[in-house]
C-alpha cells in the first residue's frame, strides 16, 4: 500500500549515461531552434537595431513611468547623441524605447483574458 507505482522506463534516464545524452540532445535542438529564428527574423529585421530599442533597466523603467505620469516635473526634453548616435536608452531617459509599449500591450492583453475569462466570455 505504502510503495509508489512504478514508471515504465524510469530507471532509464536514472543512469547518468542516458541523462547526459538526454540533456546534450535537447541543448542542441534549442540552439538549432534559436539558430533558425534567428535567421528568419533577421531577414526583415535587424536584431540588433531592434536590441537598441530593449537596452533598458529598472532605473530606467521607474524613472520613465514617473516621467509618463508626471511630466510636468521634466524640464530637459532633448535626446542627446554620442559621436551621431543616439545614447542607449538605459543611459537616456528622453531616447526612443519600445521596452514600455510592449510591456503596457502585453499587460493589457493579459488583463483583458483575465477579465473575460472570469465573465466566461
């Protein structure tokens, strides 16, 4: 009464042998899947343009959301730029990020679920 059932094929991956192949296997079929996204994205889009637009932190995320909900306490509204490039956004609170917009969608989305799904529509 007392034992658990028995798992057809549990002892298996048990031996280190077998987990070792198992781990490698699936490392490698991640690599070639993050490979061939890659590949396909970059086709249309460069990532590391898109990168740009993502290089944030927390600090940047706080003082962006303070400055969205108070932008009358903000007096420097200019973008500065290092050698003709604009500075990364976690450096500069004015750059152009996408890091909010996408949160705020996403948030939005997930909220919206959420309350449909409780009026189970």
């Amino acid at each position: 009464y007392g034992e658990c059932p028995r798992i057809p094929g549990q002892q298996l991956f048990q031996d280190p042998m077998v987990a070792n192949m198992a781990m490698q296997y699936g490392t490698n079929m991640a690599h070639q899947g993050k490979e061939f996204v890659e590949q396909k994205l970059e086709k249309y889009v460069s990532m590391t343009k898109v990168k740009y637009y993502f290089a944030v932190d927390t600090q940047y995320v706080l003082k962006k959301l303070q400055l969205l909900f108070f932008p009358f306490t903000h007096s420097d509204w200019s973008v500065h730029y290092e050698q003709e490039e604009p500075v990364q956004p976690r450096l500069e609170i004015n750059a152009p990020d996408l890091y909010i917009p996408v949160m705020g969608v996403v948030t939005y989305v997930l909220v919206a679920g959420i309350c449909l799904g409780l009026q189970d529509r």
